[in-house]
C-alpha cells in the first residue's frame, strides 16, 4: 500500500468542505477577537467613567468643606448678633423697669 502524499483526503472531501471548515474557523477568530476588542472598549470605558466619579467626588467634598465652613462662619455670626441683641433687649427692659419703678415711688 503505497502512500500518495503527505495530506491525503477521503475522495468524497473535496474543496468546498475545505473552504466550509477554513471559513467557520475564520469566523470563530474573528468572532473572538470582536469580542474581545468590545470588552477591552468596555473596561476603558469603565476605568473612564470611574476616573469622572473620583473627580466628581472630590469636588462636592471640597463644596462641602466650603458650605460647613460658611455655615459655621453664619452660625457665629447669628449668635454674636443674637447676644448683641439680648444685651439691647436687657437694658432696655431695665431702663423700663427703672421708669417704671420711678413713677411708683412718685405716688
């Protein structure tokens, strides 16, 4: 039996399987490598997106730094003026009370 060459086929193969099978391989590749390209866009797309959130983050941190320091700013200043008022309030109610008391001590 003597061998015809190195790559033999069954005589009922002929070119269209061939290029049947070399065309679902090529497929395959190509069908991986879309894939892959997509999840690769993906990540990048994501570690993008994560970079935007961080930057975004620190920016309302630091409005909130700015807003706490305004609040606390406003808080002071509302009770120094709150005080100041008390004190007004205080005296004038004295000084009512002196009158008061003064027109008693005339009758």
């Amino acid at each position: 039996m003597a061998r015809k060459g190195w790559f033999s086929f069954d005589p009922t193969i002929h070119a269209g399987h061939v290029m049947t099978a070399l065309t679902i391989v090529a497929c395959t590749v190509g069908g991986y490598i879309a894939i892959v390209s997509d999840i690769n866009f993906l990540k990048q797309e994501n570690d993008h997106r994560k970079l935007e959130i961080r930057e975004e983050t620190d920016a309302r941190r630091a409005d909130i730094v700015e807003v706490k320091a305004n609040a606390t700013e406003l808080a002071k200043s509302v009770n120094s003026q709150y005080e100041g008022l008390r004190k007004d309030m205080n005296s004038w109610f004295m000084a009512l009370y002196d009158k008061i008391d003064q027109k008693a001590d005339k009758r």
